[in-house]
C-alpha cells in the first residue's frame, strides 16, 4: 500500500504526519477511513502504469510532442474556424500567472477582484468589437455559443424551431443540433444568400464571414428574420469585426462568436472560449456567467458575480442553461490580446489578413489547373479549386513541411478552403505557391 | 411586525387591498420582503393578463434565490407598477404602499373572503 | 511597519479600465509593414470605421494585469478548502507539457498522419480513465463538468431510445445534489424528481422505490456524495433503478477520494463524467476552462459523444464517431490542452500515486472533521471520504458567511457556504492532499480564533473581511441596475 515512502512531489504528508492525523482521527490505518465502501468493491485491479520520475516525463512528452507537425503559424495554411494568429509576447507570462491561473471562480469578490475586473474587461471588449450592447462572461468555445443562442432565442420568442442558413461550419451544425434535438426544437437549413423563413421561427442562425470565407448580406439576413419575428444571431469571426461592419450593425439580437481567434494557441481543439453577446432586453434569458460593477462597504468599485438567479445553482431546472464555466482563463488571454493589439492594432491585422490573403489568392488563381470557384467578397479565407484530389495537394504540401488547407470536396469539387494572414510572409505565401504549381 | 389591517392576506404572503374603484391591489407583506432580502428584480404579468387566485402570476428575486408570486385572487391585471423595473427595492422599502405589484379587477369579489385578516396571518408569520 | 491599508491609493487608480487609461496614439504591439502588392479594399458599406478598443502600451498593460492578478487569492498562494471543488495544488510540469509547440502549435483540423503524437495522448488518455472508473470507453469531447453531465444525459436519453423505452421521462436527482444536475435533466428533456435523504446522508430508498416505474429513465447521482459520505445505499440504489428498467448517471464531481479505491463501474454506474480540473489537477483558471470527460459500460459506449481516438490494426491512430454518437457538442474533439496536462499528472503519479491521492485526501479530511468538531455541528456521525460539512449553527451568533468571510481576512479562502441546501448554515470543507499538517494545523487555530470572536463580538465578525483588497459587495445594486461594460456615457 502506499502509505510508505514520498512519492510525489506533490502529496506532503510524510510517515509520521499521517501517524499523528490518524491517531486523532482515531483510526489505525488509511485503509479503515474507506471502510463505508462495501468491501466487494473495495480496492479494485488498477491497471495503470507506474509513476514516471519528472525527467523521463518530459522524455516521453517531448517524444510524443515530436511525432505532430506543427511548424509554425509561417508554414500553416489551415482555419476552417481555428486561426493561428501572432500574439505578443507579453500575453501568456500575463495570463499564466498562478493568481489568474489557479483561482476558481469568483464566488469571494473581496479576494477575487483580479478575475472579475478581467471578466468585465473582457465583457467590455467585446462588446465593443462585436458591435453589441452586453457580453457574458465567456462560453465554452464558438460552436456551443451558437447553439446556446438558439436555446436563448427560443426563451425569448416562445417558438422551438430554429433556422440555419446553407453556410455555417458543419461541425457548429452539428452541435446546434445535438443541444437542440432533446429539447424538441426543430431545425431546418435555409438559403443564406434569400433566406426564406418558416413560421413561428425562433431565430435565424448565420455565420460571418461563412465557413468558405465569404462575407454574405447579412442585413438582409437580418430584415429577412426580423420580418419572420425571429432574433438574428450571428456567429462572427472576432479579428473579421476590426475591418467588416461588426454584428450589431446588422440589427443583430445575439452574436457569438469563438474567440481562439484572438490570438489563443489552436492547441488540437482547446480550450477555447465562445463570445456571446446580445441586446440589453435579453439579459435575463443569457446563459452562463456575467460579471457586474458596484461598490464595496468603502464605497471602492468593485466588481461580482451578478444576475446569479437564471443560472443552475439557484434555478436548478428552470435555468436558462447547465453552464457554469466562464472559460475565464482564455478569455482573460483573448482579454490582454485586445488590450495589447488596440484600436490601431486589431485593424491593422485585420487589413493584413485582407491583403496577404488577396494576394495569394490572385497567384493561386493564375495557376494552372487551380482556380477561384467561390464568388463574393473574403476576408482571410477562400476556396481554391485544386488540379487533383486535396488530400494529394495536402500530401505534396505536407513532404515541404507545409500544413495546407482543409479538405472541402465535399462542398465544393476539387475544393480546398485556404487561410492566409497576417502571420504569412510574402516569401512564405511564395513558397506555397511553388508547391501548389507541382501538383498536377 | 407590520400589518395593516385595512387589507386581507394569503398564506402565500400576498396581500389584496380593494381600492373605490372596485379594483384590488396586490402586493407582498413585510414578513414575505424580509425573508426574502435585497429584491432585485421583479417579473410581473403584462397589463390585460388573466391571473387566477393562488395561481403563480410572477417572480421574484433577491441577490441568489427566485421565489414565485402567487396571486392573491382571480381577475384581469389593469395595471402593473411600473416603478419596480428600475427601482425594485420599494418592495423592501415600501411593500404595503410604494412596492405594490399589479391592480387586478376582480373576476369574482367573493374571493377575497378565502383569504385572512390581519391577526390571521400574524398568528401564521408569528 | 506602519498600518497600512491593504489597497494604497495607487494600487485603487491602477484599477482603471482599460478604456479609460487609454490615449489616442499608444499601441502594445509591434507589427510589420504590408509587404505584399495592396488589393483595393472592399467598398466602404461593408467596412467598419467605429473601432473603439483601447490604446496602451505594453508596459502599462502588464502592469495593470500584474496588479489585478494581485487582488486574486489562489492555490499558488492561498490554502483554498473550496469544498467540491478540489482546489489540489496544480503541478507546474503539466503547464510546461501543455506548452510543448508540438501540442500547443497544432491544429485540430489537420489530418490525423500528422497529428499522431497527439492522437496518441488521446487514446491512452481514454483508456487510463476507463482504467479508473471500471468503464469500456470514453469520451473526451465534453468541454467542461456541465457539459460532460449534458454529454452522459444525452447518451443514456439515446441508450434508451435504441432499447425502444424513449418514451421515459422521469429523472431522479437527489436533494442534495449540485443544481447542475437537475439543469442538466431538463436541458435533456426530462422532468426532475427530487428524491430525499435519510437521517444518515444516505439517499432514501423507499423514495426511489416509490419511483421505480415505467416512466422512469433514470438517476444521476454523485458518489461519494455532496455531503462528503460514501453513500451506502447507492449500491442497491442502482439495482433498483436497473431494476425498472433505468440508466444511473454518475456525476464524478468527488472523484478524488474513490481513485483506487473504488470503480464506478462495478459499483453500478452506467456513465459517469469526471471533472479533470478537480481530480486530475488541471487549473482552475478563475472559473475554466475544465474539461469533463464521460466514460461509459459497454451498453452506452456505441452513444457518446464523438469524435474520439482510436487505432488501428498498425498501430495508426485516428479520430472516429461511435457508432451510435448523439455528435458533437463542440467544434473540434475536446480541450486538448487541459486533457494533456490531466495525462501528464496520471503518468507522474503512476498506480500507485491514485491511492496516495485519494488516501491523504481522505485523511486530511477526516483530521480536519476530528480537530473541528469542538466547534461546529456535524450533521452526520460518520467517518468522511475527501471533504466534511459542517453547519455553523453551534456558536449562536456565528453564520457560515460571517465565519468564511473572517477567514479571507486571515489568508484562507473560504470553504464553499450553504451547500448542499439540506444542511443549514453548512461550511463544505475540502482540503486535499496537497495541503500540509502544519496548514491544516493553522486553519483550525484561525477557525478557534474566529469562534471565539463571534463569541465575543459576533457584530465585528457580521462585517468582516478588514484586510483583503475589497470589502463586502453591495450585491443587491449589482442586480438592481445591472452595469455590464464599460461605456463612454457611462464614464
């Protein structure tokens, strides 16, 4: 039994300790405080490895770290949702600080004024960005923001069927409707470019620019579902924001949107964390934390934890949703990100990312073999027409180092959907190009 | 604790006060806004609602709990008090007077014979 | 030294907000010039020409995150008895592995040749977990604690449909449970029954026999319970609702004191979710981000949520639905940067590490329940598993606020207050293994100290806490009239 020895650097009881806390505790052994379990199920077979001192640790990770190609933001051609943008250098030793890092949430606002002044800046920001009047404190990542807008739009309208326009990631498809379909809300698929709503709508759902890269009319979308008496919710590319007409432009009621683009590492899918942003009417239907500014007993401003009664702890069945995360570390990063990138500097990305993806689509265009299927105005992101299968291009790429884009034939024939941005150098988006010309 | 007597009570905490007009105010006793705390928000019916006597016609609630609002009496709300959107502490502040809730007119005055007097529902909340 | 207060004057004006330290014409960033050929941009309809985000340097923005990270308590710095919440120190080494750029730089969308290091973690991370739990598979995909209950919900509301009993509707949650559980039911579609427990803080059988019918789908249920007790009548709990057809959702939110010591599995869960931010030592993060994986018996495996790793024949990983998957519940396969730090603590731990984890947690909790009992009431006689509930009620005068806001002034967060409901004025009290005797030792003198003031004077302890950076809230106007942001009108 492990009782004897230290094992880990992590556990500070030694033998004698536990001698002395068993003894006041009046028990002879460890063993006995675990005599409630029956004793058929007690101490089971674990079959796990042994420990791992910490340098054969890193040993092992560092070899497993090695087998992923991950070169870099410079040789990465890859979104579909997931960005690698720069990010100052300031931003993680900021954020990983262990008083943001290993905090919980801010239940003791005397001791926890760090975490909720960071959640009401990032409240701040993104409100501003997005255009629209409240944020929450943070959702999980884009997708499960969007379909919580649905869930929300069918609180506030009354009505249980949502519509998707053509457009939106199939992957935030799908989540929209695995959080839907057991509530007995019906979704349907409409045309973004003439959306035609069915009755007792409750929102229409909508991406921006949409998972191809095209900026869409989306106050059309948004008089199209305001006519139908739905709410418009709009899932927004943050950085896209600095240089397009934000969401609330268009009259949108819910904007969401997933905020690894503020220059969160893609780390494999997470974490991430989801913007949601809406009009001031709809406060009390919004799920998930919000943070509010007051006083103290000093008359200081401070900051708690507020509108607590839609959520689980103290509505229980009737909340407005099960959440209780914030993801308050990512948006904290998102938050220092904004902070650092400003007013000059988010736009001025954001203009990078048009002029640097502008440009290679233009050389890619003129290759042989490859062409532009997709009409419409793109931000960072556009369909290419490949001479082959992607997965060939993908594999070409790939023996260069080179991440290429994401396999979309299934949209679009030959399809590959492309990202370039600020990250890419002319010499870089060069070198893609060379490649790209090998493939036939 | 204070108590009206110009008014009658429901074991839910609700009181009903007929007006000259032959419309009933409702709102929440003391006992019910003490044990309740800071309120900071108060869901009402609209104005031209049907409400139905010890049915829930609302909600309120403090910092961290929600407690439902049950209708002393049967009848259409003729007017909400529209001072508790932005000030909703008249219900601590004021619960017999200033933090009224709706004006209902009554769909049957008989009701109100189902509910207590004063020293009725002081023996309840004693 | 002289007496100061906590917050100087200075450190107060370095909690101006961003937007209001800002100056037209600062920047925090430095970035390249276009070297590409200019596209003409789009016509101005489209564009935006509002941006209003703050201008600051960097250095200033360092300084005002480096000051309000100091207004913050933390594991790093402050012994945190958050009960339920296993606030365990969080090893800096999982911090590093998760950093590595071969995880940190990978996309999720790349194809799985090239991301076969990661898939590996995946894999192995999966079955150490159904390894733990006794369970056939699991998923990684769920986001956070809430989302695995959602995630385990959803799969046992699929289990059975496909045994042709979608009909069921009835779900069984205890009293004292965490209000994430009944939210979770009725995110699902079900309707809660509340079912109670007994004089022992065991849940009341009779209560779930009189419920085990043909409408019932099931119970979701956390073990050991909210109450810090290994719940002796689960077992048999389970065969009932088994019994009458259902499906038991296990909430592992209490994982930390059963690793080793007990399997879910065989203890008669079907699914069950573990929150790797408690038991596996991720960071908290100021309120996430977690992650909350499910694993489940072989009968609800072909259901959860995907995509989830597997391997092939060669020795090839890649990333596949279950057959039956109720899908996605997020964009990509799961927090991959908190699930790689959660396998960096199991593989430094090792087997043996499991029963150190959960048997010093156990012991510090029983210690502090022993040393404590002079001063509170305990609602149930009987040995604890990793956390102690006491209620507050002994001392008359004292409340669990006033006490847990005295201790803040005293370098200790507070235990979690008046949770589970069924106990009033409760104190929820868990320490973890990674604290010390001689910090346990100084939280019950801090805890004697207090009593004795709320003996003596109980209206200094009603307006505790005196030396933390912000004094008690006014909540109520934070609700009343709700400022959300910062705005121009508003400043």
């Amino acid at each position: 039994m492990a009782e004897t020895g230290l094992r880990s650097p992590f556990i500070p009881n030694t033998p004698e300790d536990r001698a002395v806390m068993l003894a006041a505790v009046g028990a002879g052994s460890v063993e006995e405080l675990f005599a409630d379990i029956p004793a058929e199920h007690r101490h089971p077979p674990l079959a796990l490895p042994e420990a791992l001192d910490e340098m054969a640790l890193r040993r092992e990770m560092e070899a497993l770290a090695a087998r992923n190609l991950a070169p870099g933001a410079s040789a990465s051609f890859l979104g579909a949702g997931v960005y690698h943008h720069f990010c100052p250098s300031a931003v993680a030793p900021l954020v990983t600080r262990g008083e943001f890092l290993t905090s919980y949430t801010p239940y003791q606002p005397e001791v926890s004024q760090g975490t909720l002044q960071g959640s009401y800046e990032f409240q701040s920001l993104t409100a501003q960005l997005f255009g629209m009047e409240v944020s929450n404190a943070g959702m999980y990542d884009g997708a499960s923001a969007l379909a919580e807008a649905a869930l929300m739009a069918c609180r506030v309208t009354g009505h249980a069927r949502v519509a998707l326009t053509n457009t939106v990631n199939p992957r935030y498809v799908d989540t929209v409707r695995a959080y839907t379909a057991p509530q007995g809300i019906e979704v349907y698929t409409v045309d973004a470019a003439a959306p035609a709503l069915e009755p007792e709508t409750a929102a229409l759902l909508a991406q921006y620019p949409n998972f191809l890269g095209v900026i869409e009319d989306a106050q059309a979308q948004s008089d199209a579902a305001h006519a139908a008496g739905a709410l418009y919710c709009l899932s927004a590319d943050p950085v896209a924001q600095a240089l397009f007409k934000p969401a609330g432009a268009f009259g949108a009621d819910i904007a969401t949107g997933e905020g690894q683009a503020l220059g969160v590492p893609a780390s494999f899918g997470g974490p991430y964390v989801g913007i949601f942003t809406c009009k001031r009417e709809h406060i009390r239907q919004l799920p998930g934390r919000i943070v509010g500014r007051t006083t103290d007993a000093q008359g200081r401003t401070g900051y708690v934890l507020t509108l607590q009664p839609r959520e689980q702890h103290i509505r229980r069945e009737h909340a407005t949703s099960n959440i209780c995360t914030s993801t308050a570390l990512v948006g904290l990063w998102a938050t220092v990100y904004m902070a650092l990138m400003g007013k000059q500097g988010l736009r001025r990305v954001a203009e990078l990312c048009y002029q640097k993806a502008h440009y290679a689509a233009s050389r890619i265009g003129e290759l042989p073999g490859y062409g532009l299927p997709v009409p419409g105005t793109f931000f960072q992101e556009f369909v290419v027409y490949c001479p082959t299968a992607p997965d060939r291009v993908n594999r070409a790429l790939e023996a260069e180092g080179i991440v290429g884009g994401l396999d979309v034939s299934d949209q679009v024939p030959n399809g590959m959907l492309l990202c370039i941005n600020e990250t890419h150098t002319r010499a870089d988006i060069d070198r893609l190009v060379a490649v790209l010309k090998g493939v036939r | 604790m204070d108590l009206p007597n110009d008014r009658s009570y429901s074991k839910e905490h609700e009181w009903a006060l007929p007006q000259p007009d032959g419309t009933v105010l409702v709102g929440i006793t003391e006992f019910a806004q003490h044990e309740l705390g800071d309120v900071v928000y108060v869901e009402l019916p609209k104005a031209s609602a049907q409400v139905a006597q010890f049915k829930q016609m609302g909600e309120v609630e403090s910092v961290k709990a929600v407690s439902e609002l049950f209708s002393p009496l049967s009848g259409e709300v003729v007017e909400v008090n529209t001072a508790l959107k932005d000030t909703p502490e008249l219900v601590n502040e004021s619960p017999y007077e200033k933090g009224w809730l709706v004006r209902v007119k009554p769909a049957n005055p008989a009701e109100l014979d189902a509910l207590m007097d004063a020293a009725a529902y002081g023996a309840l909340t004693a | 030294m002289a007496d100061f207060p906590p917050v100087t004057a200075e450190a107060l004006n370095e909690r101006r907000l961003l937007m209001e330290r800002s100056r037209p014409g600062r920047t925090g960033v430095s970035l390249p010039v276009c070297d590409v050929p200019q596209s003409p941009l789009p016509d101005a309809a489209l564009l935006r020409d509002d941006l209003d985000l703050p201008e600051v340097s960097e250095g200033e923005v360092v300084r005002y995150f480096t000051t309000l990270s100091q207004l913050n308590f933390s594991v790093d710095t402050n012994f945190y008895p958050l009960g339920s919440c296993t606030m365990k120190y969080n090893p800096k080494v999982n911090e590093a592995m998760a950093a590595l750029p071969g995880f940190a730089g990978l996309h999720p969308h790349q194809p799985p040749r090239q991301a076969q290091g990661a898939l590996e973690v995946l894999f192995r991370l999966q079955s150490l977990l159904a390894e733990v739990t006794g369970m056939a598979a699991t998923s990684l995909v769920p986001l956070a604690g809430a989302q695995g209950e959602l995630a385990g919900v959803l799969t046992i509301r699929a289990a059975l449909e496909a045994r042709g009993q979608g009909h069921r509707r009835k779900m069984l949650i205890p009293d004292t449970a965490h209000g994430t559980n009944p939210a979770t039911a009725a995110m699902c579609g079900f309707n809660v029954v509340s079912i109670p427990s007994t004089p022992e803080g065991n849940i009341d059988l009779d209560a779930v026999r009189a419920q085990a019918d043909a409408d019932l789908a099931g119970v979701m249920f956390t073990q050991p319970t909210t109450l810090g007790l290994f719940d002796r009548n689960a077992v048999e709990m389970c065969r009932l609702v088994h019994e009458a057809g259902g499906l038991v959702y296990g909430d592992g939110a209490n994982m930390n004191a059963l690793l080793g010591r007990a399997k879910m599995g065989p203890l008669g869960f079907d699914v069950v979710h573990l929150n790797l931010h408690k038991t596996f030592s991720t960071p908290h993060g100021g309120g996430g981000p977690g992650a909350g994986p499910i694993c489940a018996n072989e009968e609800l495996a072909p259901f959860i949520p995907g995509p989830i790793a597997v391997r092939d024949g060669s020795g090839e990983y890649d990333l596949a639905m279950p057959e039956h998957s109720i899908g996605r519940l997020g964009a990509s396969h799961g927090n991959f940067g908190v699930l790689i730090r959660a396998f960096t603590y199991i593989s430094e731990l090792g087997r043996e590490g499991m029963l150190d984890i959960s048997g010093n947690a156990v012991l510090n909790a029983n210690y502090l329940k022993a040393r404590l009992c002079p001063l509170f009431d305990l609602p149930y006689e009987r040995g604890v598993m990793h956390e102690v509930v006491f209620s507050a009620r002994k001392r008359k005068g004292a409340t669990a606020l006033n006490i847990s806001k005295r201790l803040l002034d005293n370098g200790f967060h507070a235990p979690t207050m008046y949770f589970p409901l069924v106990v009033p004025e409760a104190l929820m009290i868990e320490p973890t293994e990674t604290e010390s005797k001689e910090t346990l030792d100084a939280f019950i003198e801090v805890l004697e100290r207090i009593d004795a003031e709320a003996a003596s004077d109980p209206d200094f302890l009603a307006h505790a806490p005196y030396q933390t950076p912000a004094s008690r809230m006014n909540e109520a106007q934070a609700a009343r009239r709700p400022v959300l942001r910062w705005s121009r009108e508003g400043a």
